[in-house]
C-alpha cells in the first residue's frame, strides 16, 4: 500500500480495468467444455483465469485505497455501479469468428492501456502492469495465431465482418488519446466509439450469474 | 534462536502444491528473508496472478515459519520480480527429471510463436529434438503443451514468462 493516496481517477481507471478483466474472463468461460475443439477448450479456459486473475490483483489494488476487499469489489456492487465497457460485455459464445474478433482486438488494444500503466506514478500499479503484461504476452499469440489463421481461410469475409461490427465497441475500451494507436496496430480508420457509461442489455443477468453464490451464502469463501 | 539460514532451509522444504518435485525456494517464489528477534518477514513473489496455488503456498511459508517458534510476516508482491528465470539450476533439473520441460532463460527466448514452434525444446522423456508446439495453453496457467514426434508422447512445457 502506498503512503500517498493516489489519485482517485487512478483508482477509477483500475476499476473500470478491473472490470473489463473479470467480465470479459467471465465471457471467456463460456466457451469451457464446447469450444470447437479439446485445445481451444484449454486454451479459452485458461485465459479466462489469466484475465480474472488480473482483475482480482486489480481490485486488491483499489480495495487498499477504496477500503474492503477484492470479492466485494467484483461481486457486492449493484450493476449500475460496473464501469466495463460493452465491448466486454457482448455474449459471443456460439459464434467462433466473433470471439476471435473480439479477442484478437482486446489483447490489441489492452497491450496499448498496459504499456501506459507500466509508466504509471503509482508504483504498484507499475509494478502490477509489468507483471500482467508477461502473461499477456500468451494471450496475444494466441489471438494473433487465430486472427492469422481465419484471414487465411475460407471464412475470411466472416471474420473481418465481425472485426468491423466489433470495431466501435473495441474503442470504448481505450481513453480517447490511446485509440489512434489502436487504429494504427489493427491497421482500421477511427470511428465513433461505443463508450462505457450504459450497460448492455446482456449485462444484468450475467450480473445476477456472477454474483449468485455470493448473494445466496453470506460470507461465502471459495 | 531463528536465523535466515534456517527459514531458508526450511522453505526449501516446502513442495510447490502443483508441481511437489520442487520447492517454493527452487521456483524461485521467495524473495527475501528477513529475522527480527522473533518475527521473520518473507518477501513471496508469486508466479502467475491467476494461479490458484498462490494462497496455499503463503499458507505453507506461514506454517513453515510458526514451526520454528517465530512470528511470520508474509509480504505478498505483485510486481514483475519473478520470472522462470529465477527457477534454480536444481529446480530446472528436477522439472526435466519429472517430465517437464524447463523454460527457456528468458534472455535467450524472443517470445514468438515462430520460437516456441522451433525443435529448440528436447522431450523430457527420450531427449529428442523433434518436438513441436501442441497448445500454448495447458492444465495450468505455467504450463503449455508439446508434443514429441519421435517417441510419440505429449509432454508439458513450463512457460517461459
């Protein structure tokens, strides 16, 4: 815990991370036991760990500031108060080529807010962001090595569709002054982005999901 | 009367829960050690944030630490000081004798699929080089898969990160 109180758009900004990470590893679990096939089945399963791993780092990290404790962050808020971006918040499951669209294009545009972070004045954060950004290291390959491999295929077309159908919502996820550099690595002209604020339709029952042990056992540990 | 040496030893004792060939001390997850009089603050740095094992092996550090009658301080940090370059020569060792392969040093690895694709990864189990990159993913968030073309048995791979 640091001495000095950080700025409190430093923690809202952890929290709005936070939250992305552990809806979107949340979205990433779907996919456990009927991906097209045995790999993919691991490799979605354990990304969604690596990504709710982060958010919970994330919010111990703001629950030193905020008071309370991880699992209260994550799960005792009402949905109102999320600040994920929609783009996390899309139920793809069932749809392979939009899941790698949104994948390919999230571990894009989260090497771009990590590399920030890495520089930030908050030394733990720093610190955290460093270490996240090793682990993401594998998730990029395993976005980019799909992304390759469907451009390459007979499904080409489907996938750069959901690429743009995706591409608004990809850049809520970013600060305005970072989407110019995800528009030049995903090689795409900056649009108008679909911003955090409102959630989507999907995201109160999968708020009502996540948080359903928690509500019904008090005090629950797991 | 507790000194470092003695934590150390002890630590050294303790089987990391998902691989138990080796110890938290060979993976590298204990940064530092330090005794006043009868409280003993360790620096424990762990792997992988997602890694379920993360609380088990605090507990065990604390455990171990109460054993020698000392009061323990477990200081948990979550920066980027570990890497599997910090697992020791005899961690490395015990990895490959247990059918895993080790990572590679990580100044020695671009991280590029290219890489982890490259027959630069032996069998853990008949030596062979002819080796190829199965799933990045595998059972946990260190390891991956690979696959030997030469004896034909899938084996895991510790990431290198």
């Amino acid at each position: 815990m640091s001495a000095q109180e950080p700025p409190s758009p430093a923690v809202e900004a952890v929290l709005a991370f936070a939250d992305d990470e552990l809806v979107l590893g949340w979205r990433d679990s779907e996919w456990t036991g009927i991906a097209p096939f045995l790999e993919e089945d691991v490799a979605f399963s354990s990304i969604a760990q690596g990504e709710i791993g982060h958010a919970r780092a994330l919010y111990e990290l703001a629950a030193g500031v905020l008071g309370g404790d991880a699992d209260a962050l994550a799960f005792d808020r009402e949905p109102g108060e999320y600040r994920c971006a929609p783009f996390v918040e899309l139920q793809l499951v069932g749809d392979w080529a939009a899941t790698i669209a949104r994948h390919w294009l999230y571990e894009t545009a989260d090497s771009v807010r990590v590399a920030e972070l890495v520089d930030s004045d908050w030394p733990e954060l720093a610190g955290l962001a460093a270490k996240m950004d090793r682990e993401e290291a594998y998730h990029r390959l395993h976005a980019q090595m799909w992304a390759d491999r469907l451009r390459e295929s007979a499904e080409r077309d489907r996938f750069d569709g959901k690429v743009a159908e995706l591409w608004p919502y990809a850049l809520g996820l970013l600060e305005p002054g970072q989407r110019e550099r995800l528009a030049e690595l995903v090689g795409r002209e900056p649009v108008d982005a679909i911003e955090r604020g409102a959630h989507t339709e999907g995201f109160a029952e999968l708020h009502g999901e996540m948080t359903m042990v928690r509500r019904s056992v008090a005090g629950a540990r797991w | 009367m507790v000194t470092t040496e003695r934590v150390w030893e002890a630590l050294g004792e303790i089987a990391d829960p998902e691989i138990p060939v080796i110890s938290l001390v060979d993976l590298g997850v204990i940064r530092d050690v330090e005794v006043v009089g009868r409280q003993v603050r360790v620096e424990f740095t762990p792997t992988f944030l997602g890694c379920p094992a993360q609380e088990v092996m605090r507990d065990r550090v604390a455990e171990a630490v109460r054993a020698l009658g000392a009061e323990p301080q477990i200081d948990v940090i979550l920066d980027d000081s570990w890497s599997t370059d910090r697992i020791t020569a005899e961690g490395r060792r015990k990895l490959e004798e247990s059918g895993f392969a080790p990572p590679h040093l990580r100044a020695s690895a671009g991280l590029m699929v290219v890489q982890l694709d490259a027959q630069a990864f032996r069998c853990p189990y008949c030596g062979s080089a002819d080796t190829t990159l199965e799933n990045l993913f595998g059972p946990t968030p260190c390891r991956s898969i690979r696959y030997c073309r030469s004896c034909r048995q899938p084996f895991e791979q510790f990431k290198t990160i």
